[in-house]
C-alpha cells in the first residue's frame, strides 16, 4: 500500500527530475521560438498571397488565402527544424506558398482546348526543334503549330496557371522549378541523388534559355520579385513579363522532358 510516508521514502531520481525539468524547459522553449516564427512572418503571408494572386491573375476573395497561408505558416513554424532547414523564412515562404496554391486549385478548373492547345504546341516544339536542332523561336513555334503568336502566349500562360496550381514536380503536369522545393522530411540518399542531378538539369536548362527568358527566370524565382517589379527592371510592360514566364516555363519543361 502507497502510504504517504512510503511515497515520500522514495521521492523521483535526481537524474529524472532533471530530464522531466529539461524536458519541459525544451518544450516550452520550442513554443516560445514558434510564437516568435509565426508573428515575425506574419507579413510574409501578404507577400506570398500578393505574388501568386498577380501572377496568375487571380480575381477571387484574398481573405480565404490569407487565412489559408497563415495556416501553412504555422505548421511551417510546427515542423521546422533548424538542425536541417536552412532558413526559417525559406521553410516557410514554401509551406505558406503550397498552402495558398492549395486553396487556389480546389477552387480553379481549365478547360479541355487549354489541354488539347498545349499538345499541340508540344508536338510542333519537338518537331521544329528536330529539324533545325535547337530549341524554336516563339514566333516558329506558333507558325508551327497553326496559332498565333498572341494565341500561343495566351495558351502557355493558362498553362503555366495549371501546373503552377499542381503539387511541385517535374512531370507535364507540374511546375519544373518545383525541383528547388526542399522535401518535408528527411529524404533517402537516392532520392537525394535524384534531386541534385535535376537541380544541375535544371540549373544548365535555365542557363540555355534567351537572356530576356532568363532573366524573367531568375528575377521572379531567386530574387523573389513580382511580375511587377520584374517589368519595372527590365523596362517591359507586366503583360510582356507574363508572357516570356510562361514560355521560359514551357521550354524548361520541354527541355527536360526530351534530354534525358
């Protein structure tokens, strides 16, 4: 029987209470760093919701996808690991940017001729790109493919929505730079090694594309400007900015879909 006085015979071990002591200074030490990650990054949900919603020309209501980015920001701040990650802010512009495309794609759909456009527009690329053996011009393309060159942007464009509303990969239905996407969790070495070699294909496509394409490229992805911005900086209008985004992403695309 547990008398009061036998309890107190046999108080918690001085290495146990010191773990249960460790042990609830961690956690309550980890939830004072993600209260700080969150409110500290609060803005950047605005940020993220703001360049997605003008990129893809989005006219819907933003509050759902602030609340939806605010959500992703606080499980980034839940699953972040400062041991792995590089950054806090990389972690979760990432998390917050999958979250708010989430909530864009339950709420978006893309007719079948988008569809049927761009398997034209591929089939007139590799077929072009055959002949003459190097990637086509926009305007051959388009000659190709029977459409004009306004047509053609027009179509890569709402294809550039699609696979930018898709989850992050590398198949024809997704964003090829979805490949700087760092993995949620810890990945196996050969996935590991898999992903590295499409981030050099990727990196040397990028390299290989028109200057003005690439630019457009870098300026939006690594230096995390706006269409806006990017326009301002190349002295385009933002609808010429829109336009070589979606046919740099087509390329890239291309360009890793027939190399191997």
């Amino acid at each position: 029987m547990n008398t009061p006085a036998r309890q107190a015979a046999c108080p918690v071990a001085p290495a146990a209470l010191k773990a249960r002591i460790s042990e609830a200074y961690a956690r309550q030490s980890r939830e004072a760093r993600e209260e700080r990650w969150i409110l500290d990054h609060v803005p950047l949900v605005r940020h993220v919701v703001g360049k997605i919603t003008a990129a893809l020309g989005y006219r819907g209501e933003l509050d759902d996808l602030i609340s939806a980015g605010t959500l992703g920001l606080v499980k980034a701040a839940r699953a972040f690991d400062p041991g792995r990650e590089s950054t806090f802010k990389t972690y979760a512009y990432i998390r917050i940017r999958g979250a708010v495309l989430d909530e864009i794609r339950s709420r978006s759909f893309v007719p079948a001729s988008i569809h049927a456009r761009v398997r034209a527009i591929r089939r007139a690329y590799e077929q072009v790109a055959a002949e003459q053996g190097s990637p086509p011009a926009d305007e051959a393309l388009a000659a190709r493919a029977g459409i004009s060159l306004a047509e053609l942007y027009h179509t890569l464009e709402e294809a550039r929505k699609q696979r930018v509303l898709s989850i992050h990969g590398m198949d024809e239905d997704q964003s090829v730079l979805g490949a700087f996407v760092p993995p949620d969790s810890t990945p196996t070495p050969a996935a590991e090694a898999e992903r590295r070699e499409q981030l050099a294909r990727l990196a040397k496509a990028i390299t290989q594309l028109p200057r003005k394409d690439r630019l457009v490229v870098l300026l939006y992805y690594e230096r995390d400007l706006t269409m806006k911005e990017t326009a301002q900086v190349l002295g385009i209008t933002e609808s010429r900015v829109s336009q070589i985004h979606a046919s740099a992403l087509f390329k890239l695309s291309m360009k890793l879909r027939m190399e191997p």
